[in-house]
C-alpha cells in the first residue's frame, strides 16, 4: 500500500512537472515571455514581486517570465473564486504554480448609528401612577461607536504563511484587474507584509501587453509579444506611513513602463 502511494505521489507530481512545461512553452508561444531586469538580477532570495494587474492571465506571465531556479521558490497568489472554480484551474494552480490562494470578497462594513443620549431620570420613591406608565417600551440607547462589523479571516493569512515559511510571493496590490492601462491605487495589503516582513526584499515589475493577450471578458488567447520588467527593489522607510509609501511602489511599477 505504501509503495502503492508513494508511486501514485511520484506520478502526479511527474504530471504538474510536464503540465508546467507545456503552459511554459504554450505561454512563451503567445507572448514571447521576455523577461528584462533593470537595477535588479534574478538571485534566489526571498521576494515580495508587486505588479500592474490587467488580465487573469498575469498570474501565468509572471510566473512564466521568472528563471527555473526561482519559479520554484515563488509563489503566485490567486483569486480563489476564478482559479479554484472549476476542478482542472484548482489542479492547475495548485500542482503546477503552486499558488496562494486569496479571497476577493469581504464582509460590508457596519457604519455606526449615532442617537441623542437618553434623558437623564433621577431616581424616585415615590409610587408611579397608573397614568404615568409608559403605553410602548421605550427605545433602547445606543452607544456611539459601539457598533461593529462582523469579524471574518484576514486575507492576508495565507500570504503572511506563506512568507513565514520562506517563500517568495507575486502579488498584484491593485486587487482587481484595471481596464484603462493606468494601475488603480495601490490597497494596504504591500504595506502590511512591508511592515511585518522587513528583510524580504520588494521588487516591483511591469506588466506589457498581456490584457491583450486574454483581454477581460474574453476565453480565447491571442498571440502578442509582451514582457515583464523587474525594476529595483524599493524598501519601507522608517516611519514612512501607509499612503505615502503605496503611492511610492505604485509610481515605481509605473516607471518601468518606459524603461
């Protein structure tokens, strides 16, 4: 039984190694897949890459763009809705690109109410006449920011463990794919793993191209040369605070599209 399964582990992880291969060659057919490196080599030490986000099809760009020897220590994220729904992009995923994966959706935030505080009653010993009794129970107080949002798991679980355990991570800190060519503004997920994880090192890259590879909405690829530009890593300031420093890595990923 054990050599049973042991053969059957040996199988399946020959099967994502010629499955890598095949996207590999499938990807470097469409699109070129040139990888440039500006102010920044490619070195086996742990990185945060942060990109521009314009296609599901970013995630297989970069991924491919890496050399062999790095592709096998970084780790893509995934929006779990789009790479998990279906059997075969779960496989995918996860025996081939070894993904992260992430949840897109998060719980509405609950805005507080504010209410008048209630009219201060001295207390009385004397008896309440039957007049005096109220006809409907009265309102209860609110406190002023007493109110909150229901508690769910934090999205960055997944990204903090894998970083914990030594791997190096491709995020896309837009969080949803853009449409206008210019990236949105960056959300506080790169600040919070900057700040938590001072020593891995942050490289941001230029997408090109690739949205009109698989443009959003569309199934069908379309061959076109593009590239990844890895430019020099940015590090958080001390003191530096969360917009300041997001709007920096933003203008960094930026720059490398004239490069």
């Amino acid at each position: 039984m054990r050599s049973d399964l042991g053969a059957s582990l040996y199988d399946s992880a020959m099967l994502a190694k010629l499955m890598g291969l095949v996207l590999l060659g499938v990807v470097r057919l469409l699109t070129g897949s040139q990888a440039r490196w500006y102010g920044c080599p490619p070195k086996a030490e742990q990185r945060i890459y942060f990109a521009n986000h314009q296609s599901h099809a970013d995630l297989v760009m970069i991924w491919a763009a890496l050399p062999e020897e790095l592709r096998s220590i970084t780790r893509p994220i995934a929006a779990r809705d789009y790479w998990a729904n279906t059997p075969f992009k779960r496989w995918i995923t996860t025996e081939v690109f070894n993904a992260v994966y992430v949840e897109r959706s998060a719980a509405p935030a609950v805005t507080p109410v504010a209410t008048a505080p209630a009219e201060r009653v001295e207390p009385s010993m004397a008896p309440i006449a039957p007049t005096q009794l109220p006809l409907v129970p009265p309102e209860p107080v609110v406190e002023v920011g007493r109110v909150s949002a229901p508690e769910g798991p934090d999205p960055l679980a997944p990204l903090i463990e894998a970083l914990t355990s030594g791997d190096s991570i491709i995020i896309f800190p837009e969080g949803t794919r853009g449409h206008t060519g210019e990236p949105q503004k960056f959300k506080s997920g790169l600040f919070a793993l900057a700040q938590q994880f001072p020593d891995v090192v942050l490289v941001p890259a230029w997408i090109d191209n690739v949205q009109r590879v698989m443009p959003k909405g569309e199934i069908v690829p379309v061959p076109i040369l593009c590239s990844v530009t890895f430019g020099a890593p940015i590090q958080l300031a001390p003191g530096e605070e969360r917009r300041p420093f997001l709007d920096r890595a933003r203008e960094a990923v930026i720059a490398l599209r004239s490069v």
